[in-house]
C-alpha cells in the first residue's frame, strides 16, 4: 500500500518504539505512589525482570517467524474497479460501502486451506513461529464470534473455523503462534475507527456509531474469545487510534487470561514486550526487544498482480541483519482466498530453509553482534562466539575484520571441520578464507574469540553536529546519540535543510548510515553526502529513501568536514540517526 494517500492523525497513531504511548492522569496508589490507572492494573500484576526474561525467552531464541495476512481482502486479490494496487486495506482505499464489501464474504471459500501444510511450510523455512490476522481491520473475524456476524463461521460459504486448526497444527509440530487483531480500526462493525475519520464517521452510512460502543461490544468481547478458546502465545495489536487510558484497560486485564502471552507495542497503552519497526531494519537497533515485520512483494494481503518480490537473497540478508543488530523478523505471507500461500512465497522460503539448515547457528538464541557496520556483511553472536555473515566474498581470500581480540577458533558453518587461519595486523583480524564461498546468499564463518569483543566507536560518535536550521524541542546532536529515539527535524516551512558533521580528525570513511523518523505517512527524502577538503565540497552519495533510511557503502575518502543535505517534500526534513562508517 502506498501510504501517502492517507492522512496522517498526529498522535493516533503509533510510535514505534517499546513503553507508554500515552500521558495518563495521575492518581495515588496504596503506597501513597502516583501511578496512572493502567499502571495501578499492572502494579498487580507486577513482573520481575527474570520473571519476564523467562516469558520472553522462547521468543528471544525464536528469532525468525511467519507472519499471514488473510481475510476478505484475498477474494479481490489485489484488485477493484480499475486499480490493481490494493490489498488488505482495499476496502478503506476504495471506499467500499459495507454491503458491497460483505459479499465478497461470499466468494470467501479456502478449500485447500491445509493448516499442516502451512506450518510445514513455516518450519521448513526455519521459522518457530506464527502470527495470523484474526480480524485485520476489515473487521472481518476468521473465527466464529458471538459478538459479531461478520465472521467466517456466519458470512463464508466455508462457515467453519480457520484459526484453531492453525493453532493446534503450530503446537503439534512445536511451533509457537499468536494472533494479530486490529482493535481499533474496524470498518465493518459500527463504530470501528477508521483513518482519517473522526469518532463515529465512516465512508459509509453503515459505519456510524460510537467507538466506545464498538470497543466495548465488539473488540473487548471478541479478544476474550480469542484469549479463552484458543491457547495462543502472542497477540498482536494494531494501529491504536483514539486509545485512551480506559479504552486500553480491559484489554490489558485480559491479557491476564494467557499467562506467559507476549504482546507488543501497538496497543496504544500500557505496557508492551516489543517494539515493531515495519518494513524495514533499523540502523541502530531499538532499545530492548523488537521484531521488524516485512513483506516479501510490496502487499501484506494477497495481491495476485503484484510481482515486485525480493529475492531469497535480499530476504536472508534481512534476517542476518535484523538479528545482528538484536531484532526478530516476522516475515509475511498473504494466501489466496483457496487457502494457498503463492508459489513465489514457498520457493524463497524453502531456499531460505535449505540456507538455515547449514547455518542456523548463527541466527537462532544470537544476539546483536559487535560491529555497527562491515562492508563485506554483518554480524551476530551466541556467548563468545561471534557468526560472521559473509554476503561479500572477498576476491582475495582475505577477510577483515575490525576486532582486536585473541580468537580461539574459526571455521565456516558449512565446512566445520575445516579450521580457518586467522591472523592479527595493525588490531585487526584477517580470516583467511578458501577462494570459492561455500554459500552462494550468505556464508557464515564461526569464530570464538577471547575477552568481550574490543570494537573501534564509529567516527561520527564523537562528531560535532550542527544543523543548517532546527525546530524546536529537536536537536541537531541527537543525530548522532546512538538511538533513533530522539531526533533532528527542520522547521515546518523549510524543504531543504542540511546537517555538518565535523569528526575529531580526518578519518578514511567508507559507508553511510541514516535512520528517519518513524512517522506515518513516510517520509520521502532526497539525501545528498558531501565531504570538504582544500578546492571545496564534493559529492559522496546521493539517493532517495521511502522512510526507511538507508545504509551502504561509499568509494573510501579521508576527510574531516562532512555534509549531510536533505530534501523532503512533504513535512520538513528530519534524520533520526546518521553514522559514518570507518573502513
Ligand atoms: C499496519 C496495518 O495497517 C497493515 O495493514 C499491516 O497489517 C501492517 C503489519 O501493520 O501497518 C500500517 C500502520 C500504519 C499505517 C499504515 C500501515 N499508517 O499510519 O498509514
């Protein structure tokens, strides 16, 4: 989907960063403490961190899952009317009255629907886990509820439940699974929210209604349907739109049916077990735990015209990467409304399970690795070991890595017995490797060292920061405090602003990094990188992001002064993060 067509409803919407998304009014617990009234419920509950590093540990260890996106949406494929651009959010797009929405419910009967074979599937492609839509924010339910009739069981010709099946086949083969549900936006049960409208509005005569009704009659009901019939172990909550204090608090009290359940950041409210950047890896990580959701074309729901899919080797890149940098992926699939998951999907799975098979190792129970960049790949680790993830082979044999530690062994994860000779100059390590790799997407070596890896900080760390112009409450120094948390924005009015970064001393610099703000819409910017020396300034980099930022390589320049330009069309520019790389 393309998200500029929406308009943005600053403060509905989610922040993607774990903690409280909201400013509550304060009341006096027993202690005589000032808590907010979702904290009183939590205070309750109270978890101690080695309490929670026990619930989270399965998932820790996880690493890699299998995110579905499917409903109603998948009859239409991808395309109404004239327009073959669409998928799970068509019926917002196309401002699809509900009566003509519903009977799509009709065409809705997935035959081959086999909840074995998706798990199969799932655990072929090394993934220990799923997360199926229940309801996405068509409000349509792929469980039978008593609360609504906009619901497999009641408005599909296959009229029985799809997710049990799902659960049960998941636990059968050892997988963990949780539901995704939409409880905010709903476009077919009154009252739901809907983006761009106010409470109660819709596109539709049919939508009106209040949203407290709608969450109290519907959305609070259906989740204890949900949490009571079905042992799950994740729940996963969506873009929180006009969340309140009261309207998170039943949901938090329901959680409390599931112990052990992890839910994350999207709620709107209290407290959550992950961050949930979406469609992209974020430069620096987040703080805490987190999973990047990603799709494998440009659609969540099934869109049969959409042929843009990333290659197995872009897909295994993302998930060495997000591991290395202390993430989880949720990797999506959007089946047909047969019940199929696309050919092109199982072929780049099933590659990508051929890949784990040798090489999991260095992805499941790993930990982000020490290094912020490596021209050649990435890294991850497990303890003392650190699992190198080669994607460039070098063409002489000789493999760098900037780490000034004794290493006690290496071998690569397809030739264990094969000792590497690893030798140390000017406090770095040189592998050396054979000249063909043996992986052609990723070739990993394993390396154990001694002592906590001893890491050069990034040249821009220590950089000074000043901005051409800054709004207010934002900092040009928060580029480079090492999180994307806090951020540099221009005023409102300016299109074109920059950012000099002037390092300690002149460095050779070999790559880039910028991270922007997570906002929605994205952010669409025009970056130009710049370096000075004695007959001025020259361009280094240019390009365009969608709001993901980027990170990648420059042709190696030693410089002192750099300059970072940003263009952005709509908003004003900002950098959330900007990092320059040493070589
Ligand atoms: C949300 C959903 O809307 C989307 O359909 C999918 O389920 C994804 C995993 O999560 O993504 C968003 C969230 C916010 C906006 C757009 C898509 N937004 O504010 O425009």
């Amino acid at each position: 989907m393309n998200c500029n067509h929406y308009i943005p409803l600053i403060g509905l919407f989610i922040a993607c960063s774990a903690g409280p998304l909201y400013a509550a009014p304060p009341a006096a617990n027993d202690e005589g403490v000032t808590v907010t009234p979702v904290q009183a419920v939590l205070n309750t509950q109270a978890e101690t961190a080695a309490q929670r590093d026990a619930r989270m540990k399965w998932w820790r260890e996880a690493k890699f899952g299998m995110f579905i996106h499917w409903g109603i949406y998948s009859v239409l494929a991808g395309s109404y009317q004239d327009k073959t651009s669409y998928g799970e959010w068509v019926m917002q797009q196309a401002r699809i009255p509900v009566d003509e929405y519903r009977r799509f419910g009709q065409k809705f009967n997935p035959v081959k629907y086999d909840p074995a074979e998706w798990v199969r599937i799932a655990q072929g492609a090394g993934m220990r886990y799923m997360v199926i839509t229940s309801k996405h924010h068509d409000g349509f339910a792929l469980f039978p509820s008593t609360v609504s009739n906009w619901n497999v069981a009641e408005a599909t010709p296959y009229k029985k439940d799809l997710l049990g099946p799902l659960v049960g086949a998941a636990h059968d083969a050892g997988l963990k699974i949780g539901f995704y549900y939409s409880q905010s936006q709903d476009w077919n049960n009154r009252g739901g929210a809907k983006k761009g409208y106010a409470d109660g509005e819709g596109w539709d005569p049919a939508h009106r209604g209040s949203y407290d009704n709608y969450i109290n009659d519907i959305a609070v009901p259906q989740v204890r349907e949900l949490l009571t019939r079905y042992p799950i172990d994740i729940l996963w909550w969506d873009t929180p739109m006009f969340m309140t204090p009261e309207r998170v608090e039943p949901f938090l009290a329901l959680k409390k049916l599931r112990p052990g359940l992890i839910s994350n950041n999207r709620l709107g409210g209290g407290p959550s077990d992950m961050a949930t950047p979406e469609q992209y890896v974020p430069i620096t990580g987040r703080k805490g735990d987190w999973e990047t959701c990603m799709t494998m074309n440009g659609h969540w729901g099934y869109n049969a015209y959409d042929t843009n899919w990333k290659s197995t080797t872009d897909l295994i890149h993302t998930l060495a990467e997000t591991c290395s940098r202390g993430g989880n992926l949720l990797l999506n699939v959007g089946p047909t409304a047969e019940g199929k998951i696309p050919t092109e999907s199982v072929e780049r799975l099933h590659e990508i399970g051929r890949w784990i098979q040798i090489n999991g190792d260095s992805i499941y129970g790993t930990t982000a690795g020490p290094f912020t960049y490596l021209a050649w790949g990435c890294a991850t680790r497990k303890g003392d070991t650190l699992y190198l993830h080669v994607f460039n082979w070098p063409a002489n044999g000789r493999l760098v890595v900037p780490l000034n530690n004794k290493v006690k062994s290496a071998y690569l994860l397809a030739a264990p017995k094969q000792k590497l000779k690893v030798t140390s100059t000017h406090g770095k390590l040189v592998v050396e490797l054979p000249v063909t790799p043996p992986d052609a997407f990723d070739s990993v070596v394993a390396m154990q060292i001694q002592d906590e890896p001893i890491v050069e900080p990034l040249p821009s760390a220590s950089a000074t920061v000043k901005a051409s112009s800054t709004l207010n409450g934002t900092d040009a120094s928060y580029v480079n405090d090492g999180t994307e948390d806090k951020l540099w924005r221009a005023p409102a009015e300016i299109k074109v602003a920059f950012l000099d970064i002037e390092l300690k001393q002149a460095t050779a610099i070999g790559g880039f990094g910028i991270a922007e703000p997570d906002v929605w819409p994205r952010m669409n910017q025009v970056y130009t990188l710049e370096y000075l020396d004695a007959t001025g300034w020259h361009k280094v980099a240019e390009g365009r992001t969608i709001g993901h930022g980027v990170k990648r390589p420059i042709p190696v320049i030693t410089a002192k002064k750099f300059r970072l330009t940003m263009e952005c069309n709509a908003g004003s520019p900002g950098v959330a993060e900007f990092q320059l790389y040493g070589i």
